[in-house]
C-alpha cells in the first residue's frame, strides 16, 4: 500500500467526496485508512454503572484507498504515487510532478 499515515489525501467517492484530511490509521491487510474528520459515524455507549447516563460519540470511520488519492506536497494536486530508486533506497515518488515525497 503506498499511502501511509499522516499523510493528506482527497476522497474522490463517497458521501464526503472532495474533502481533504490526514490519514490516522492504515489497515494494510483490509486495505483501508482513517481519515481525521471525514466518514463520521456515531456509536451509541451503554451506561455502565446504575444512574449514569448513556452517551453518543462520533468517530471516524475507514474508508477504502481506493476512494482517497494522494494530495502531493510540492504540486498540491490530487496524483497516485509510484516507486523510484534512490541509490539503494526505495522512495515514494509523485507521478504528476516526479518529485520525491519522502
């Protein structure tokens, strides 16, 4: 997976299609990432002990990557990212402007 965490990426599908955000959490195997902000979903919590009250929270949900693009931080345009060589050193590499992002 080429997108990692903190970095800013577009959803380009879904309900928030268009929004930006930094990515929190990635789930390499399930393919999917939190965005800060973005995919809210609200849980109901059962109160626990006798006369507290119940509470609503909100969290982020994950999205699917294929719904995010990467947000270049040279060009700052929506691009998909690819691999170059960096001496022996792998690097993410922005397709749209060939600049290192790593």
């Amino acid at each position: 997976m080429k997108i990692k965490s903190n970095d800013k990426v577009k959803v380009i599908k879904g309900k928030d299609r268009n929004k930006e955000g930094k990515v929190i959490q990635v789930f390499t195997t399930a393919g999917k990432v939190v965005v800060e902000g973005l995919n809210i979903m609200k849980k109901n919590l059962r109160t626990r002990k006798a006369g507290e009250k119940g509470q609503i929270i909100e969290l982020s949900a994950p999205l699917r990557v294929e719904n995010v693009a990467f947000i270049c931080p040279k060009c700052n345009r929506p691009t998909r990212l690819g691999y170059k060589l960096d001496g022996k050193d792998k690097k993410r590499v922005c397709v749209k402007c060939k600049e290192f992002v790593d």
